[in-house]
C-alpha cells in the first residue's frame, strides 16, 4: 500500500516517526518484526516543512572522518537550502531499528521537493 504524506506545516520529529512506523509496516494488519514490509511512502511538499523554536538556526549536524580533530560540523539552514531531502531522510533513518532492515526499509521512502 502507498501512503501520501503532505509535510507542509508538520514538524520534522513528528513527520520522520510517522514515517518510520509506517516503513515498519507496524500500519499493516499482518505486521511481522522480522519482514520489510510492502509499505511505500511518498513524501510532498518537503519544502515547506517546518522546525519549531529556533533549532533553523542552532540545530548542528555533526560528521567525523576519522583521524583526530576532524569533527566537521554543518548547520540546518546550509542542509535545508542545499539538500531538504538528506534532513527527513537521516531523521527516519535514525528512527528505524539498527538491523539488516534498515537499509531495505529506508528505499520504500520516496520524497519530491
């Protein structure tokens, strides 16, 4: 089944766990922890998606190479002009369980700009 989820006003937290309940299949009345799940999600107006308080501005993402003090650091607002997509995308990555899953679920998640 395909759910189409308008992201126009919704909170990102609050979008990126409806999303990963549904990638789950946990919406599915034949839910079963131990398979993907048939469940495509397609995600409009990611654009227009809202960050409440003032994390626009203070919310850091943060990335290390590797060696010692390379901790490279990007802001919301530099992601969220350049790449709104990776935003929810990591988000509901972040909310799936870490298993062998994980990667099979996250490519049911389709998102237009």
């Amino acid at each position: 089944m395909d759910y189409v989820i308008d992201a126009k006003n919704k909170n990102l937290g609050r979008l990126a766990s409806e999303i990963a309940v549904i990638l789950q299949g946990k919406k599915s009345p034949k839910y079963e922890p131990r398979l993907k799940g048939s469940d495509k999600v397609i995600v409009r107006n990611l654009s227009q998606m809202k960050i409440s308080g003032k994390k626009y501005f203070q919310k850091v993402y943060y990335k290390h190479t590797g060696p010692l003090g390379h901790l490279k650091t990007r802001k919301y607002r530099e992601v969220f002009s350049k790449n709104p997509v990776w935003i929810l995308r990591h988000a509901v990555n972040l909310m799936l369980p870490k298993n062998k899953l994980r990667a099979k679920r996250i490519k049911n998640l389709i998102i237009e700009k």
